[in-house]
C-alpha cells in the first residue's frame, strides 16, 4: 500500500511539473536588444504583412510583431484598424536599428498618415507604445533573433 501512495505523489509531481513547464515555458522566436527581450509573431507574407497588427485590442508588454520583407527597402506603415498605440522599429540588413517611430496612435482619420522611416531595411519591429524609450531601445542598437 505504501508503494501505490508514492507511486501516485510521483505520477502527481511529474503532471504538476509538466503542467508547469507548459505554462511558463513559451517556445516561440525572441528578438533581444541588448537585454531588451520580446516574445514576436513573425509575419512575412503579403497578406500577413497587410494585416499587422490590425483590430488587436492588446499586446503585452513582452510581445511584438516582426515584419520580415525579402530583401531591404524603404517600407513606410500607417496604423489603419490599430486600436493600440505602437512602437515601430526599422532594422537593416545587418540586424541594426536604422529608425524609430515612437507611439504611433491608432488612425481616426481618413486617409490615415503614413510613416516613413529616414533609411532602408528589411526588418521592421512593432511593440507596445513607448516601450522603446521606457527600455532604453535607440538607432544603432543591433537586434538578436533568439529560436526556441
């Protein structure tokens, strides 16, 4: 009887654990400047690029959304159907922040305003607005892709 009590608390540590991994073990891509980290949905299609962020009523402040475009080039956004203030992040092709565009405000007015960033890159990084000053985030910082 005593070995069926301690089989059963170990088969019941084994399931806790493995919950408990599940739970807070998220295996999903990161990008990282410097010690700044950010769980990212990765887009990189036409149609997912279009879409974005659109009609999100939240992003938590360790998520972000990575746009990758197959080849570098000067790619401005806007923010139509945005219901959330946004940080955008240009990156070139050597991984380093060319641009920012702190808190992007959701549009309210059509046509929305377009945001064009000072230079050419192949990445561009969405986050929750003014994250990137609250993080210490600036031009020149290189980005780190982290794969689970």
């Amino acid at each position: 009887m005593k070995l069926l009590k301690k089989i059963i608390i170990l088969v019941m540590v084994i399931v806790i654990l493995a919950v408990s991994l599940f739970v807070f073990y998220r295996n999903e891509p990161k990008v990282c400047f410097e010690w700044n980290c950010f769980y990212v949905e990765v887009v990189d299609t036409p149609i997912q690029r279009e879409k974005g962020l659109m009609n999100r009523a939240n992003l938590e402040d360790d998520e972000g959304m990575l746009f990758i475009f197959e080849s570098e080039g000067h790619y401005p956004f806007w923010m139509k159907n945005t219901l959330i203030p946004l940080d955008m992040i240009w990156i070139d092709e050597d991984k380093e922040i060319v641009f920012i565009y702190e808190n992007a405000l959701p549009c309210e007015e059509d046509p929305c305003t377009v945001i064009s960033p000072s230079g050419n890159a192949k990445y561009v990084f969405e986050i929750n607005g003014g994250l990137t000053s609250k993080k210490g985030i600036v031009v020149g910082q290189k980005l780190e892709f982290i794969k689970n």
